[in-house]
C-alpha cells in the first residue's frame, strides 16, 4: 500500500496472486466454462514472440513451452499459444470478417492498463 492508502501492486502481481490462491481451489468443479487455451497462428513467430512477450508478461503470464515453430505462456490453468504453423494459408487477418474480433484480458484497476501502454 502507498502512502494514500491506495494499492502499488501491478497488474501482473495481482493475476500472479489470484493465481496462486486458485491452487487451493477443486480445479475440477472451478474451471469449468473457463478458457483453457488459446492458439494463435503467426506468419513470423520471431517477429511475434517480442510482441506478446512483454504483454502476457506484464499480466502475469510466464513461459510454459517452447519449440521450434511456437512457444506457450501459462496463467493458472489458462496458457496461450503463438505458433507458426506449416499449415499457414496467405493472406491477412481482418477484425471484420467472420472470426475473431478482438482479445480483451482483464488488467487489474483501472490505473493498471494505463501503466501497461
């Protein structure tokens, strides 16, 4: 706590804390409906990787698995993938088409995202 009462702890110390305290929690009965993965498919995973790197890092995400073509970052009992798959079609992503939209992850308070950009 500050001096003014209000909380310093970032957003990434406050996920790794809810975190932790779900490892007390029947992971069985409480994850149920809860994302278990998400698999995101880049065409230049070294281009990629320093770009989610530091995000899911500042949310409390660390680095679960690596491979030649991808690495995974792990929160709790959620982890996420960047893969550059052989399987790739050309072509660019487009929020407007049928699909994917947007990926929004909760941040702590609401000083906490502003911290992050």
């Amino acid at each position: 706590m500050s001096d003014d009462g209000s909380s310093t702890e970032t957003s990434a110390g406050h996920l790794r804390n809810a975190a932790r305290a779900l490892g007390a929690v029947d992971y069985e009965a409480a994850r149920t409906g809860l994302l278990h993965h998400l698999e995101l498919w880049v065409p230049d995973l070294r281009a990629a990787r320093p770009r989610w790197q530091w995000l899911l890092g500042a949310l409390g995400y660390e680095q679960f698995q690596s491979w030649d073509n991808g690495v995974s970052y792990r929160l709790g009992p959620t982890y996420i993938v960047l893969e550059q798959s052989p399987a790739l079609i050309e072509g660019s992503h487009e929020r407007r088409r049928a699909g994917l939209n947007h990926l929004a992850f909760h941040a702590g308070s609401r000083p906490d995202p502003d911290q992050l950009v």
